[in-house]
C-alpha cells in the first residue's frame, strides 16, 4: 500500500548512513510499489553538488546496497525524485532554498543523519526558517547521548523545537522482521504466554554476537565500547520486548509504557555479573588496541552480564546477555530456555531434556522450538531433543525477495507517523540511567577488559559466568 505522498530531507546525505542504508532502503520501497509518485527525496549537506551528481552517488549506492531487484530502468525512474541541496546546518546558508523545495500540505520528514552535537542548530533552524509545520517530523539515529546527563540534554533541546511524537528515535533492531515476530508469536498466540513467567522459565538468553572487528569505525567505537554500543539500546530494546507485560494494544505508548516499566524494574548489575572483554589480535587480524589505535586502550569489545527484571513475572529469572566484536560467527539470536518437567517418568537413562524457543534474529531470521521426542528406533524409551523450525524465508511467498531490511521499514513508519518502533526519550533516559552506574563503577575502578581470541565466544570469564549458577551458554555458530 503507497505511503501519502511525502518529502524527505536527509541531513549528512552524502554520509555512510545515507549511502548504505537510507537510500538503498527508499529504493527497495520504490520498487515494491509503495512510494508515490510525486515523493521527493532531497540529499542535504554542506558540501557543493548538483542533482546530477547526488544521482550518481545514489545510483552508485543503490548498485552496491540495494538488493538483488536492481534493474536500470527502476534506477532511472527512482533517481527522478532524488534531489540534492546545500545547506549548512551552523550557518544561515541553503535553508531559504531547501524551503523552497518543499511543497505545503505534504508529510515532511527531516532525517538527522548527523553528528548529535547537530541536533540542536538543525531543530532550531528548521523552524526558525519556517521549514517545519504541522506534518513535520524529525528522525534521530544513535548515539543518542554518551551518557544518562547527554542524552538528557539532546532530549530538551530537541524538545524545545519539536514535540514528542513528532521525534522519531531510531533503534534499527527495532525494524528487524523477527524482533516485530516476537510481538506476534508472544501476544498472537495462546500457547506461550502463559508459560512466558518466572514459574515456567528457567532463565533467558540473548547474544549479539559479530565476526567484525572496530577497524574504520575506531574513533567512534573507542568511546563507546560494547556497554554503549549495544547493550544500551538494541539489547534493551529485546530485552523489553521479551520481558515486558501485554501492552493493552498495538499502539505507540501503549507499547513505550509497557518497555519502560521493564527498564525501570531492571536490577543494579553487582561487579560479579559483569565481564568485559577485548580481542586480541592473531596472525591474519589485528588486535582491538591496533584497531583503535590506542595501545593501551581499556574499552570493551565484548560484555557478558547477568541481569534481573524484579517484578512479579520474572522474579529470580537471570536475564544472560552477551555481545561481542571478532567472536566465532556472526549470530544473534533470544533463547527462552523452559525449566525442567516436573517429574521423568522416563528414568535417569532418558537424560535432561528441556523446551527451548530460539528466536534467530540473523542470519537466517526464523525461529526454533525444541521439544523432546523419543529417540527413534527399537532402543526403548530414550528421548532427544529435536527442533520444530520455522524459518521466515521459507514461510513467506516465494517471491519475496529478501526479508525487508530494518531501516526500510522503519523509513516508512516514519512516513505514515507510527511510532510503535521507535524509543520515546524517557526509555532512552532509562536505558542510560541503568547502564551509567555500571560504566561509572569500572571506570572508576580502572577496569582492564579480559582479552579474548579472535574466534572464541568471548573471554573465559564470560563462561563461568553461567558455569557458576550450573548453566550454559548455547553455542555460537
Ligand atoms: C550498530 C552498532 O548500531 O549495530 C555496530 O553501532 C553494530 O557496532 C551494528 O555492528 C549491528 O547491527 P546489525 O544490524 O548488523 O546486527
């Protein structure tokens, strides 16, 4: 179904965001059918360029990020409604022109694919130049804040030129297909719910798990670190969707409130569920420190940590998180591991078996449940474990080409004006109100992350992490 026709301006268009993802994200929605055909499509920055040559740098991107259904003639047709304009967001010059090319009565979306210290001076002079009306909105991208005290003060000042709900802070796992599968498979259906509590699961997993190191993105990553990378805001945004109460309905704030609560009822973390670790270099890559450039740099590459939602559904339910750069494979995934049958009736012989719902968020988005069946054959009554599986792909029509990419959808969201999917600025504020302290406690103490190979599924602490309480980590492969 087409969107209403809209105009959307990308501040930093010339920028990595824009080139891997935005533009590449607008034209797979082009070519399903879902762009109107007078949209508009205005690259921003403060460099010179014409349409022309925004095109060619669109095209080019397209060409490399855009998928398989990339024909000539849909480029040609989509690069119709790309523009370009100059503007510069500290300065008076460009605004009078970009406004210009703005018709009235059209959804306008302002997307800040900048620097957060941008933030403010865009806010401010696109009402000040009379850019923004009534059907504005604007689209933020993390790093939102550094810390609870930063994120707070981008909060007020984009509050000064924007109301909430025309603030549309993008979290993209949020867009992933399997984490809106969550939703559905929690709320759509009548069979896990109600095992879906403290009584029935034994504990929970979540890994984030990368082969890629911080090369090329060093001077950011240095200081950020894994913490703030990605546990603050896509492993909280999971953890919320998986812990959080029935939202009465499908509705932005219906939703937010619910996630919040979680973030609220969050545990401080104590020193001993928390490992950080750093990877070393090996022969063919080299180590974190040569990545950054620091030699003796102390932030983290990989966290693993305990944590616990108090509330009345998850009271004594370890929360396991880990995530983690040059780790064995690429692999993220939410394990909800089910506790024991009550009583084997089978003997001792028969083995522990347990339910465990995998929800695979890449590669392969799809999920498992693994139930326990009897081994087949005359050998009598040995069980295993086998998986149903149900992997999205294969669900879906043939046709449909690849699962949509996060921030295609997202993109549209921000068009049609739900916000379901994106952080309101109390979650934010929350998530960091939760992280701070952890990252306070470390860096007061001097902390040195654990080393860690190249390969390995983090350092050996992040093992006994689970060890100790008599559990395991599920593989990463
Ligand atoms: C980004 C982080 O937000 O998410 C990166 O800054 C990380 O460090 C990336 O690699 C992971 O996203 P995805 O979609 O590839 O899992």
């Amino acid at each position: 179904i087409p969107v209403d026709p809209f105009d959307l301006v990308i501040f930093g268009g010339t920028g990595d965001l824009a080139r891997r993802k935005i533009l590449p994200g607008l034209f797979r929605r082009f070519v399903a059918g879902q762009m109107p055909d007078d949209a508009q499509i205005i690259g921003a920055a403060r460099g010179d360029m014409d349409d022309s040559e925004y095109r060619a740098m669109t095209e080019d991107a397209i060409r490399e990020f855009g998928g398989r259904k990339v024909s000539d003639d849909a480029v040609a047709r989509f690069l119709e409604r790309v523009h370009f304009t100059t503007v510069d967001a500290m300065g008076d010059e460009g605004w009078a022109k970009l406004a210009e090319k703005l018709p009235p009565g059209r959804v306008r979306a302002f997307y800040f694919s900048v620097a957060p210290s941008l933030f403010g001076a865009l806010a401010e002079r696109l009402r000040h130049f009379g850019l923004a009306d009534a059907a504005s909105r604007i689209v933020v991208e993390k790093p939102f804040g550094h810390d609870l005290h930063s994120a707070r003060a981008l909060n007020r000042v984009l509050e000064e030129y924007f109301a909430e709900d025309e603030i549309y802070r993008i979290d993209h796992y949020l867009g992933k297909e399997t984490v809106q599968n969550l939703m559905a498979v929690r709320f759509g259906n009548m069979l896990f719910e109600p095992l879906w509590n403290a009584q029935y699961v034994d504990h929970i997993q979540i890994t984030v798990a990368e082969t890629v190191g911080v090369g090329g993105r060093g001077s950011y990553y240095d200081k950020s670190g894994a913490m703030r990378d990605m546990v603050q805001n896509h492993i909280m945004q999971l953890l919320c969707l998986i812990a959080m109460e029935p939202p009465a309905r499908f509705e932005p704030d219906a939703v937010r409130d619910e996630k919040l609560k979680v973030i609220r009822a969050l545990d401080p973390v104590p020193a001993h569920h928390l490992v950080r670790g750093q990877y070393s270099g090996n022969g063919t890559h080299p180590s974190y420190c040569d990545d950054v450039e620091d030699p003796r740099s102390r932030t983290e590459s990989f966290v693993a940590l305990r944590a616990h939602v108090s509330n009345w559904r998850w009271a004594g339910t370890p929360f396991y998180i880990r995530t983690g750069k040059r780790l064995r494979a690429r692999t993220s995934e939410i394990a909800v591991v089910f506790k024991d049958a009550p009583h084997s009736i089978f003997g001792a012989d028969a083995g522990r078996h347990r339910n465990v719902l995998v929800i695979r968020l890449q590669p392969n988005e799809g999920m498992t449940l693994d139930v326990t069946i009897k081994e087949p054959g005359p050998g009598g009554m040995r069980l295993m474990d086998a998986p149903l599986d149900l992997t999205f792909a294969d669900a879906m029509s043939p046709d449909a080409d690849e699962v949509p990419d996060a921030y295609e959808r997202l993109i549209m969201d921000v068009i049609r004006g739900n916000q379901t999917l994106f952080m309101r600025g109390d979650e934010v504020e929350a998530a960091w109100a939760w992280t701070d302290p952890l990252i306070d406690e470390w860096e007061a103490r001097g902390d040195v992350p654990q080393p860690y190979d190249i390969g390995a599924a983090g350092p050996e602490d992040a093992l006994m992490l689970m060890h100790r309480d008599g559990r395991k980590w599920r593989e990463i492969r």
